[in-house]
C-alpha cells in the first residue's frame, strides 16, 4: 500500500493510471480502521466515499474532472454538510443532522474532492488539546499518550496518519496551527474574512477562520485557492480577487533585488518558558534565512501579554452569546425530566455542555453582564485595537513575523487538564501564546514542521503576514 503525502503524487498516479480513486479511498479506509485507537473520526462515509470515488474515476475517463479530483479529505465536526449529522464534539447537539452543506465544503465538492468522514474536535472547537471531546480525547500518531493538539486534532491526526490526504479544520486562536504543530504537517489560517463561514458553527464570531490541514505547504495552497472568495451567505466575507496560491513562488530574482525584511518575536527564543528544543530548532530557521540574504530581526511586542486575556475574554463574550441557540427546544439534546421552561434550559444545557464549554459560557455571560460589561468587555476591545495597531506598525517596517507556532511539543494526555498542572485551566490556556495574535488582529498564518525533538515529536515554526497577503506567505512557506 503507498502512503501518498501530497496531492501531486496522486495525481501522477491517476494520469499513469496506477491507482483509481476507487483504490484510494479503500486504502484510507483500511488505515482508518488500522488506527481506530487515535480517535481521529467520529464518523466515516464508508459507501459515500466510495460512491464518490466512482463517480470522479467516470469524470476522469471522460476528462471532464475537477481540480480536486483524486485529493480524499476529511472535514472537522463543525462543518455543515447537507444530510450529515454535525455534532461540534458536543451531547448539545445529538441526533442533530445538517440542513444545507457550509460554503467552504460545498467548492471543494464541486472540484470533485472525496469526503471519507468526519474527524473529532474539542467541543464547539473551545479547547488546546482534543481533549474535551464528547466523543473522547484524539491520540497524537508520533506518540499515542500525547495529545494532538486542539481544537482541529482529529483534522491534523488524520493527515499525519495518513488516514486522509488532507482535512478541513477552523482556527478560532490557533485551532489549525497548533495541532499541525503537534503533529508535524502543514496548518493554514487566514485572513479573517479569506473564507466564507457560511455552514461554520460558530464559537467566536469575529475570531473564527476555516483553514485546510495538510502534508505540503502546495497542498494547503491549493485548498484555500478552491474555497477562497466572495460568498452572498456571509456578509463578512472579503470580494478581494483570489489569487493562484497553488503557484506562489518566492522568485529568485526578486529576493536578490529585494531581501525579505522578517521579524521573529524575542521571546519566542530567549523565554525560559519556551522548549529548549524549539528554541534551538527556531534559531536553526532564522540562521538560514540569514544565510540566504534576509535581513532577520528581534522584535518585542509591547502588549504581548495581553493578547491571551484580550482574547479569552472577548470569545468567551461571543462564545456565550453564540451558544445561547443550544437550549434543549428547538433541536439537539433536551432534558426529558424538566418540569417548566426554565428547568428544561438549565438541565438541558447542563448535561449537554461539557466543563470547559459550560466554564467559557460562564465566563464570557460575566464579561457581559451590566455590572461588568466595560471592565472586562468594552476594555478587551479596546485592546483589540491597540494590539492591531501594533502589530500595523511592525508590518509597515516587516515583510513576516516569524515565531515558534507553539512554546513546547505535545504534551502527555492529561498533564493541563488536572492531573499535574495543579487544575490551574491558564496551564492550557498557555499553548496558545504564539498563535492567538492572528486571530485578534485578523491576519493570515501558517505553520510549517521544524524538525522533531529528541523524543521525536514534531515542532512547528510560525509565519505570519500582511492581511491578504496569502500569496507571499505560502511562497516563503515553500521556500522553508
């Protein structure tokens, strides 16, 4: 059986017709069931997938296939698609299928994609490890007692496992970029506003970005090119033109006439906080960048250790106002003991609500409660905009800011939610340090691997850019 890691492989084994589409999808089907114990699949579209498989071999025979014909995903638990149960990790939403198909899912459809399942996330994609599951914790391939990282950890184990050849996941503060991290493949987030959240569940309205998950910078490229672009079902979406990201390329001419001008965040490097096996792998990059002619400087932001309190205080504000729609009355799980309508909320939501979704929920009801409202609330949006004028200066003086995509690799199964780090919930909270920023301020990232430590678990490296500046960012991505 070949283990294909980038759609180009296939490809070329489709046009020598050494595999069919058919073929394929037995193959990921048989891993599937080889690595049940990573929990990486709440669900599998076993036929549906081989339907689909058919149908695109036809296409291929009669060259009329598309784009993505032979690219076998998986999507995470919070993508809408038409006659499919959604169920975002959560009891809430038992028995719940999905009404219409997200916009996102739907334009990699019409490029012929095969869809093999859906894979497991943190509940209502609120978690840094894929361990507040209904569904059960998501296993790390590298090592089955570490955690794949969060929320997309289901999405980013199912391609480093070769379970898929790419997934969909979302990034509400680093939900695609840290488990790509964790897990050694390739994670995109970008611009807010890049991709349609038509068909999204949402967690945090104004944070929340869908993002593909794949083995090559090319790969991961190419999703966002098909799912990119205006959308009538979501007003925040951007008409900006898409550009062929698919053929980004940093050209050699123009890095002679003019070096890139990179920041890398200080304390990514020089932290007590942050691995030293990140920290060395880190530096290893920014010395070849050097080496290649880029001007590569230390920077410091000032409200850095703002950007986790700005952030968790205005989605969990979000995360409250969003979840109000899970009440037990109008689909999902509802309480069958209740006596009165009040009742029936408070226990429906109780049981249906898992302890860090219920926490977030609590959290942000405070943030916005009349007493506390400009305190924690209105102070948090205000910082909003001073850390994105911020980070607007530095963009005017930089190309990219670079920086460790996460202060450590996987951690053990249950070392931050309890056991070990004294229940103290900002322990986890803490993984997010480097990848929050994108969110906050709207701007695209993408995390690529960096080598593995010791014990052999991946590390990830950071590139952030100018907003809709996806173009250059995958270029340099490659390029690394």
């Amino acid at each position: 059986m070949t283990l294909h890691r980038s759609f180009s492989a296939v490809q070329a084994e489709l046009k020598a017709s050494a595999i069919t589409c058919r073929q394929l999808v037995e193959q990921y089907l048989v891993r599937i069931d080889e690595h049940r114990h990573l929990n990486a699949f709440t669900e599998v579209y076993a036929d549906e997938a081989r339907q689909q498989a058919d149908v695109v071999d036809q296409k291929l025979s009669a060259g009329t296939a598309g784009r993505l014909a032979g690219m076998v995903i998986g999507i995470k638990d919070v993508l809408s698609y038409t006659g499919h149960s959604v169920r975002a990790g959560s009891r809430i939403l038992d028995n719940f299928t999905a009404q219409f198909t997200a916009t996102a899912v739907q334009r990699l459809l019409d490029e012929d994609v095969i869809i093999i399942g859906r894979q497991n996330c943190d509940e209502f994609a609120m978690g840094s490890s894929n361990e507040n599951s209904a569904f059960g914790p998501v296993r790390n391939a590298a090592d089955p007692n570490r955690v794949p990282g969060g929320s997309s950890g289901g999405s980013a184990v199912a391609v480093q496992a070769g379970l898929c050849l790419a997934s969909i996941g979302s990034d509400t503060g680093g939900s695609v970029r840290q488990p790509a991290a964790f897990c050694g493949v390739v994670g995109l987030k970008p611009t807010y506003g890049r991709i349609s959240r038509w068909g999204l569940i949402a967690y945090a309205s104004s944070f929340d970005c869908i993002g593909p998950i794949a083995n090559t910078v090319d790969d991961a490229a190419l999703l966002l090119e098909v799912m990119a672009g205006a959308d009538d079902f979501d007003s925040t979406v951007s008409n900006q033109p898409v550009a062929a990201y698919s053929q980004a390329r940093l050209s050699g001419r123009d890095a002679e006439t003019r070096p890139l001008r990179i920041a890398y965040l200080r304390g990514g490097l020089e932290s007590s906080g942050v691995d030293a096996s990140i920290r060395e792998a880190t530096q290893g990059k920014i010395d070849a960048l050097q080496m290649a002619g880029h001007t590569v400087e230390p920077v410091e932001l000032s409200l850095l250790k703002y950007l986790l309190p700005t952030y968790y205080i205005l989605t969990t504000a979000e995360a409250s106002s969003n979840l109000s729609r899970f009440d037990g009355v109008r689909y999902g799980y509802r309480d069958t003991s209740a006596s009165d309508l009040l009742s029936l909320y408070k226990r429906s939501r109780t049981e249906g609500f898992g302890a860090e979704v219920r926490k977030r929920i609590l959290l942000g009801t405070f943030a916005l409660s009349a007493s506390y409202y400009d305190a924690y609330y209105t102070k948090a949006q205000q910082v909003r905009r001073l850390i994105r004028e911020e980070t607007e200066r530095l963009f005017e003086q930089y190309d990219f800011l670079l920086s460790p995509t996460t202060p450590s690799p996987a951690f053990r199964l249950g070392e931050k939610t309890g056991q070990g780090s004294g229940d103290d919930p900002l322990q986890m909270y803490l993984a997010d340090i480097f990848t929050v920023q994108a969110n906050v301020v709207g701007y695209p990232a993408i995390s690529v691997p960096n080598g593995t430590d010791v014990n052999g678990l991946p590390i990830g490296l950071q590139l952030m850019a100018r907003p809709f500046a996806e173009e250059a960012l995958v270029a340099l991505a490659k390029s690394l």
